[in-house]
C-alpha cells in the first residue's frame, strides 16, 4: 500500500495505526495533539495520550477494551488525556474488567495523583497498571511485540518499534537526532516521525537537539532503510504540507502527512 493511501479499518489487517492527533504544542479544533491507536496481533495499544486524543480514541474503539497504554514520555502534549482516562474508567462507566497496563516513563503514576491532589497513586490501582519503561523494555500483547527505545529529548523519552505478522511500525515519539532513532526505524514498513522544528537555531535545549526538522526525519529515515515515512507533530513554524515535502526530498522513498482519523495498514 502506498504511503498516500488510506484504508478503512479491517480486523484482517496484521497491523494498522490510526491517527488520532498530530498537534504539536497545543491542541486545535480538530487536531488534538499526539495519539495513536495502534492494533495488530489481537491487541490494541493506545500510543500517547496528548489532550483530545482520548475523545478521538472512542471513535475507533471502546477504551475499557484497550490492551495497553503506551506513553513515549510525560510531556503534557503526549499524556495529558491519561487524566481524561482517569476520569473515564474511574467515574464515567468505561470501567476496564482488568487494570489496563501503562507503560511509560517512571513517576507517570504519581504525577497523576499529584495533578489530582491525592496523597498518592493508590485510588488507580483498580484500574490502571503502571509499567515503568526503560530502554529496550519490551512487552507482548497477544502477537503484538512492543519495544522501547531510548532517543533524545529533554526529559526521559523513548520511540516505538511495534512488530506482528511479519510487519514494523517505527514511532519516533519526541526525539533529536541520535543513533536510537536508526534502531528504532531499521527496515521498519512505516516510520512515524516527528518532524516539529523548522531549523537548528529552534528546538535545542541546553545545547542539544531534542526535535528533528523536517530533514532530519527523512535523513534518519532514508539511513534506517524504512519503506514508507509518516510525517507528524508538525510544530507551529511549519506546516504539515511544507514540512512532508522537506522531508519527502531528505528520503526520497513513500511519504505522507499523519492526518486525524487516518487508517493505515502498515
Ligand atoms: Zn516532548
């Protein structure tokens, strides 16, 4: 399938993502910030939780049947909705039958509990699982294969390989240049990258490069030997349009824009 197309969901699909939102910093009408719904192998993993994604996520699929929760770092464009959930399973009904599992980078659970003013992470217990990440952390959900690997931003953070049935997503989550994202995305069928920044001068902090312009994405996607390359979280200097061609020019292979409510096969 082209890196154009769009497909309608279909459970024969070994593996596909839906793009929820792609906003980078803030959401817009429309155009929450990072999510994704990532399915394959019988399981389904809600990747980043930015603000308006968990509203987005119904769309697709009831949240009290999620197999996981995966969350690339605690910056609030990609895990405010967590407190959304929170809300959804602990007070609205969507109650899971099981604790969904959450990975994501360490303290995720006390910031929860800290922004809701409780003394501690006790009162989700009955409904969340929290799972530390940590660099090459892996775990299974039916036939789904999920890989973290550390890249480079300003606070922990790490990047998705999902493999089933023979097929790799790469999710770039937040990150600078760095030789993680190369892992991440080698031969991988679809790498969804950021590309938030439009040149050097913006992006850094305290001296590193903790996003990737338009370029940069493509670079790393043409150096991983990725087939097909999925723009997103383009940020406000650019826009979508601009920033896909930049990067489409760096790869020189199959590249599209991540739209909301877009269903790939990967
Ligand atoms: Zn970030």
């Amino acid at each position: 399938m082209r890196a154009g197309s769009r497909a309608a969901y279909a459970p024969g699909m070994s593996l596909s993502l839906t793009v929820l939102g792609t906003a980078s910093p803030h959401p817009g009408p429309g155009r929450p910030c990072s999510g994704y719904l990532l399915r394959g192998g019988g399981a389904e993993v809600w990747v980043d939780a930015g603000p308006g994604t968990f509203a987005e996520l119904q769309r697709h699929t009831d949240p009290a049947r999620l197999s996981a929760i995966w969350i690339s770092h605690l910056h609030a464009d990609h895990s405010a909705d967590l407190l959304a959930a929170v809300y959804a399973f602990a007070y609205g009904g969507l109650t899971p039958h099981a604790p969904v599992p959450v990975y994501a980078p360490d303290g995720c659970a006390q910031r929860i509990a800290a922004f809701l003013g409780r003394p501690d992470a006790a009162f989700l217990d009955g409904i969340l699982d929290f799972r530390p990440l940590h660099p090459a952390h892996t775990a299974r959900h039916g036939d789904l294969l999920l890989t973290a690997l550390a890249v480079q931003h300003d606070v922990e953070a790490y990047g998705l390989r999902a493999e089933t049935g023979g097929r790799v997503l790469a999710y770039s989550g937040d990150t600078g240049p760095c030789d993680g994202l190369l892992h991440l995305a080698a031969g991988a069928d679809l790498f969804l990258c950021e590309a938030d920044i439009d040149g050097h001068h913006d992006g850094h902090r305290e001296g590193e490069q903790v996003h990737l312009r338009p370029e940069d994405a493509g670079a790393f996607a043409r150096q991983a030997g990725a087939r097909r390359l999925l723009v997103t979280h383009v940020g406000p200097t650019l826009t979508p349009e601009a920033a896909t061609a930049r990067a489409a020019a760096a790869f020189g292979g199959p590249t599209a824009t991540a739209r909301e409510g877009d269903v790939r096969a990967v």
